[in-house]
C-alpha cells in the first residue's frame, strides 16, 4: 500500500477522529417543570430561516423521557467557566440526580419556552420541536428557534475531542485551550 491509500476502520475510530465537536448543554423539563441539562455532541443547523437546529438524543437518556413530555428544550453553549459542570451533564443522568444543585448550574427562565437557560452560557437558543425521526439508535428533534440570547463580551465556547474530555476554542483569538 502507497501512503496516500485509506483503509477500512472501525466506526467507532471514525466518530473520535470526526472530533472536535462542538458540545452543548441542552436543557429540558418533565411535565412537572422539573429540569435537566443533557451534554450533547450530536447537533447541527438545519436552516437559516426560520432558525432550526436538530439535536440527536437516545431513548435511555432522562432528557429523552422530558422532551417527550414536554417538547421544547434551550441549547446552552457552556463557557470555559462551566467545564466540570459540562463534563457532569454529560456523564450523569437526571433521572438520579438534579444536576442544577448538584453542579451548581444557575436555571435562569427561558422568555419562549419552559425550560431553562443555563446561567453563564455564551448562547441559548430557545426551542419548540416541530419534527421528529427515529435515527437507528436516537432521535433527532428538530427545533424551530423561538429567541436566540447570547453574551457578546465572550467568545469560548466548549468542544469535545474523542469523547474524552472538553477543550475550549476562542473564537476571537482562533485558538484552542485546553480547559
Ligand atoms: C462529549 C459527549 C457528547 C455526548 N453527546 C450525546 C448526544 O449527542 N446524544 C445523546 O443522547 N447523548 C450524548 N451524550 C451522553 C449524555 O450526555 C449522557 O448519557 C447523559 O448522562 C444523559 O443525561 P440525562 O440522562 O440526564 O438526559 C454525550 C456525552 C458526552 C460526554
């Protein structure tokens, strides 16, 4: 074999070496307003206008069984500041335990819909699902963005690489740090 030839990999191999993905905390709440913040690498913008974003969630998550009940949820992109609170969205189930108390995450009220901002974030994109499809083993959510909130005084946001762990990437400065 010549070195510019590729071979078949394992999938797996294929998904860490797509990485950095941009890693988000997604809030959602069950019927009775309880919240949760899932962390979530698989989504993308789906349309310019009007904004729509889809998020890609499995059916074991907590975040599942609220967006279920209650199909609206805020896309949160954590700061640098929020690091380890990100990583715990991402690795702890809220069916256990409130992850907002346990983080010590700040539930700021959405305008648009019930659940809550992440206080802190750089963004949040406020949502109301208005399609859904079975994707193999998740669901994609396709959100119409009702309001679109940010901090203009930052420009970090959080990426996750391999699934490993979390880096940062400064969009002012074109670096990336590790958090
Ligand atoms: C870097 C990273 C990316 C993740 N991306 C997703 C994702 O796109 N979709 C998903 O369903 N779970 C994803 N997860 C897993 C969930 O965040 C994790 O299972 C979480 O504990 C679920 O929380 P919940 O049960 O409170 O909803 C990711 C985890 C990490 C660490």
């Amino acid at each position: 074999m010549n070195n510019t030839e590729l071979t078949e990999i394992r999938w797996t191999d294929a998904v860490q070496l797509a990485s950095p993905h941009p890693y988000v905390l997604v809030t959602t709440v069950d019927q009775s307003g309880r919240p949760d913040a899932i962390g979530i690498g698989w989504f993308t913008i789906v349309s310019w206008s009007p904004p729509m974003v889809a998020i890609g969630v499995a059916p074991a998550r907590h975040s599942y069984s609220n967006l279920e009940q209650v199909p609206e949820f805020v896309v949160n992109f954590p700061t640098p500041r929020l690091s380890r609170a990100a990583w715990a969205c991402g690795t702890t189930s809220g069916a256990r335990v409130d992850k907002f108390k346990a983080n010590g995450m700040e539930a700021l009220p959405s305008g648009q819909v019930r659940p809550p901002t992440i206080g802190g974030s750089l963004m949040a994109w406020e949502c109301k699902v208005v399609q859904k499809m079975d994707t193999g083993d998740h669901r994609l959510y396709v959100g119409e963005i009702l309001a679109v909130k940010g901090d203009l005084s930052q420009s970090a946001h959080l990426y996750s690489i391999h699934y490993r762990k979390l880096v940062s990437v400064d969009h002012k400065a074109g670096t990336i740090v590790e958090t």
